[in-house]
C-alpha cells in the first residue's frame, strides 16, 4: 500500500514524487517512458542553459530516487476506488494500492477519461483534452488530483514541474492538516 501513486513520470510527474516522497509520504511513480519531454530540447528552462528531455528526466528520477520515490515503468489502465484506497491496475496485469492519486499523464487523456474524472478542451495546440481540476489539483473524484500539462497548465517544462510540485505541496497539506513548507538550509560554515 502506497500513500501516494503517481501515474506519469514527466516533469510534473517526478516534481510532485520529490515532495511526496521528501515529506516521507510511500511514493511510487508509474510511467509509460514514453512522454513527450524525452524528445526535447530544453533552452529555456530557468537554471540550466541547455539539456535534452531525456537527461532533463534521468535527473529528476534520481533526485526522486534519492528521497525513496519508487518507479515502476508500466501503462495504467484504470484507477478505481476500493474503499479508503484505489486500485490501480496496469496493462501487464500488476495492482497496485494507494491512498490517493496524481494523475500527470501529460496530454493523454484517455485514462482520465476511463476513471470517469471529468474534462474539458485543452488550451495547448496538441492537447486537445485535459481534466477538470480545481486550483489545488482535486477533480470530480476525491483522492484523485491532475497535475502538469493533464491539469491544462502550459507544456513547459518549467511550468508542468512547478505545477507538479504545488499540487504536490497541497496534497501533503490536506494530509497533515496545516500548510506544509519544504526549505532546505545551507549547513552553517
């Protein structure tokens, strides 16, 4: 049983499992490996001059990895509520268990559409259909929140990372009850 499952390891995708994953929040990512990042050229992502997707994705995973973030490359077929919990069943047969979900599937929509979230047109010119969230990230069905571009937010990088993170931050703070902030200090020299 996981605390949080997250399907799609894109930018926001992994964004969203560093925190989950740094607040000691169980965290598995499950990913296709085929989003769109992976075929990037990033110029214009802030604090770095130039990488590729795929290098862009390797370090997010090992960043995510490092705070105990599990992967598992897979398709998700469908989320269903069991429950307190979902149920999360991939093309391959495997289950998974989480108390909530994040969906950052990027721009397919299809599974969300399969869960039953609703959706709406997408403002993108190649995304067509994104799901329907609230600010915070939470769609029509608790437990169950959208994050990246999936969310209708821009398909930069920069921006489907931070979106992967804020949902991220709302999501650990509904769950601890008060608004949760992850800073890191510089040791003392």
């Amino acid at each position: 049983m996981y605390d949080i499952v997250i399907v799609g390891g894109g930018p926001a995708g992994q964004s969203a499992a560093i925190f989950t994953s740094k607040a000691g929040l169980k965290t598995l990512v499950i990913d296709n490996e085929k989003g769109l990042t992976q075929r990037a050229l990033l110029k214009n992502h802030y604090g770095i001059e130039e990488i590729s997707g795929t290098a862009l994705v390797e370090t997010g995973r090992k960043q995510a990895e490092r705070f105990g973030t599990e992967f598992v490359k897979a398709q998700v077929t469908n989320v269903h509520k069991n429950g307190e919990a979902f149920d999360i069943q991939t093309e391959d047969g495997a289950s998974y268990s989480a108390s909530q979900v994040i969906l950052a599937t990027g721009s397919n929509a299809k599974l969300a559409q399969t869960i039953g979230l609703k959706t709406k047109d997408g403002r993108e010119k190649f995304v067509k259909t994104v799901i329907e969230a609230d600010e915070s990230g939470h769609t029509n069905i608790d437990g169950i929140w959208a994050a990246g571009v999936a969310a209708g937010v821009s398909v930069h990088t920069i921006i489907t990372s931070g979106d992967g993170a804020q949902k991220a931050i709302n999501l650990i703070s509904e769950l601890k009850g008060e608004r949760y902030v992850d800073h890191d200090k510089l040791p003392a020299v």
